[in-house]
C-alpha cells in the first residue's frame, strides 16, 4: 500500500486512511486499526506537521497475524493506560513500527554494509520471526531441523525451534553464539549454505522473517565457555520486544535484572530467562525465556508471572515507561 500523494499521513491528516478503507474493503489489514493508533499512540510513530514525512507501508511487510498475539501478554506486559483496544492496538503497533524496530534478515544475514553486529568478543543472541507457508510446511521443517542439529554439534550454544500457541506455520527461532566469529562460522558452513539455497528456490515465507540481533546480558564472566544448554523436548516459550523511554532507562534495567535474578535463582520450573539491547537499535530491548511444567510448560510460566519479582515488574509497567507497547508472543518448542 502506497501512502502518497493525496493519501500521504501527514501530522492529523490521517484521515485519509477513511477513503483508503472505503474504497479497498477486502485488505486484509484493517485500516481502522491503523487509525485507532495514529489516534491514541502519538508518540508511536512521532509525527510532525512542521517536517512532513510520507509513510509507505509494503503489503508483504504489513500482514498482521492477530491471533499470534495473545491477550494474556497484553494483560501480564502491558499497563492499563498503554492499552487501546487490547490485542488490537498491539498488532497495530507490531505492523507500524516493524520497520524501525529490527532490520529484517532473510536468510539470517546481517545487513552486508556492517562490519561488526554486536563488537568483538562479545555473545551474540538472535531471535528471528518466521511466517511459513502452509504448503511448505513440512519441507521448511525438514531443513530447518536438518540446519539446527548441525549447527547445534558444531558452531551454536543453543538453537531453539519454537510455534505460535495460536497461530500454525509461525516460528521463532532463538540461537546463541560464544561471540559474532562463531555466529558468520555458522553462516559459511555448507549446512547453512544449503538450508540459504533452500530458501532462495522454495520460497517458503508467507512474509519478510524478522531477524532481531543482541548480546545477551548479566549471564556473568563465563557465560560463553559453559557448557551448550540443555535441550528440552517440550517448553513454553516467550519473546518479548520492549521499548522503554530514554528517561527511565536505568529503572528498567534495574527492574529486569531483578526479574532475571528471582527468574534465575528462585524458580524450579523456568528454563532460561535471556536478554539483551538491540544491536541496530539502542533503547529496544529483546527477550526469550523458556519454561518447564504440564501444559507443555505453562505451568512454568504461569508460576513466573505469581512471582514476588514479577510483581516488582508489573509495578514498574504501571508508571507507563513505554515509548511504545511491549509485543509479546507465546510459542511452544518442537523437537523432532
């Protein structure tokens, strides 16, 4: 969808959008979502009358799945005050910022004019978003498994495949690295190589994978030399993308290191709690935990979310940090 022209959102005059929806009844994004958050979320997107800025939305980039977001992370993630429209407002927010939050990277490669992701020496985290055709399926399964346990043996701290708990054919990948030479070791390797030329030929994507990449933090001084993680055969996964504003940056840390702590060191059932700073993106913050328990691990995270520190998180989600909403997704992992 091209906005422009006399369809140009500029500053208040995105009322524009009204014609637009009117006359292309069958777009399967509603403009109304888009107009409930240019309405409600000036700071989302930052107009400015006096500096106008035409914004084009790709229609391949800007199908939104509203059933992967679940509203229990909108009540859990989100204060009452950050909510417009619940789970709508969130997918809303999910499509409009998508291009200013992560660099997409097809076929898992970084942008090819940088030098560096993350810095030297430093542990390299990845989460990656992926639509799959339904179609393609089984064979997007087959040499995505095939990829994951080579990477696994050789090159990779851990490889997690997880699915939306309410959306077939939508992935989540989370890979760890000892640092970013092991990470492009892992990109020149021939499993990669083939999994890359899988890509290019089958085209298996419904849209663009959204690739997010980070160092990991407060994980201590050995963190990249312990031995590979465990590999569960079932987990409740979360991924969190948060956007805190510049003024309470330290607060929030300070909150998520204690989550993190009371995640670490006082829950039986969690498995990983990871975190880390965008490395394309300062002030974006990208998350993945894993959980154990019934409910192919639900339990585990319905326990976290009881917790003493995730009271201590909720009481900080309610002074309204948010440059924009928090978007959280739950997903199962798959194993064989």
């Amino acid at each position: 969808i091209n906005l422009s022209s006399k369809h140009t959102i500029w500053g208040k005059d995105y009322f524009h959008l009204l014609s637009i929806r009117s006359k292309m009844p069958k777009l399967k994004i509603s403009c109304s979502i888009i107009l409930t958050v240019l309405a409600a979320s000036r700071s989302t997107l930052a107009f400015q009358q006096s500096a106008p800025q035409p914004m084009t939305l790709r229609l391949a980039e800007s199908r939104i799945d509203e059933a992967s977001v679940d509203d229990d992370a909108v009540a859990l993630f989100l204060s009452r005050r950050a909510v417009v429209g619940g789970a709508i407002s969130l997918a809303a927010t999910t499509l409009l910022g998508r291009t200013a939050m992560a660099a997409p990277a097809v076929l898992e490669r970084p942008q090819t004019n940088q030098k560096t992701l993350i810095g030297e020496g430093k542990p390299l985290a990845l989460n990656v978003k992926l639509s799959v055709l339904p179609e393609k399926r089984k064979a997007w399964l087959e040499q995505i498994r095939d990829n994951q346990k080579l990477t696994r043996k050789d090159e990779a701290l851990q490889f997690s495949i997880s699915e939306d708990v309410k959306t077939p054919s939508t992935f989540y990948l989370h890979q760890q690295y000892a640092n970013e030479a092991a990470y492009r070791a892992h990109l020149d390797s021939p499993h990669a190589r083939r999994y890359n030329e899988f890509l290019e030929v089958e085209k298996p994507f419904a849209a663009e994978p959204v690739s997010y990449f980070f160092s990991p933090l407060e994980e201590g001084p050995d963190w990249a030399v312990k031995k590979k993680r465990s590999v569960p055969k079932t987990a409740y996964c979360v991924t969190v993308n948060l956007y805190p504003k510049p003024a309470v940056r330290e607060d929030f840390l300070d909150v998520i290191r204690a989550n993190k702590k009371g995640t670490d060191t006082t829950e039986a059932l969690a498995l990983q709690y990871t975190f880390g700073e965008s490395a394309s993106q300062p002030g974006t913050f990208h998350f993945h935990e894993e959980y154990r328990g019934k409910e192919d691990g639900k339990q585990g995270f319905d326990a976290h979310a009881g917790s003493p520190h995730f009271a201590g998180w909720m009481k900080f989600v309610d002074t309204d940090p948010f440059v924009k909403p928090p978007e959280v997704y739950f997903s199962k992992i798959i194993e064989g």
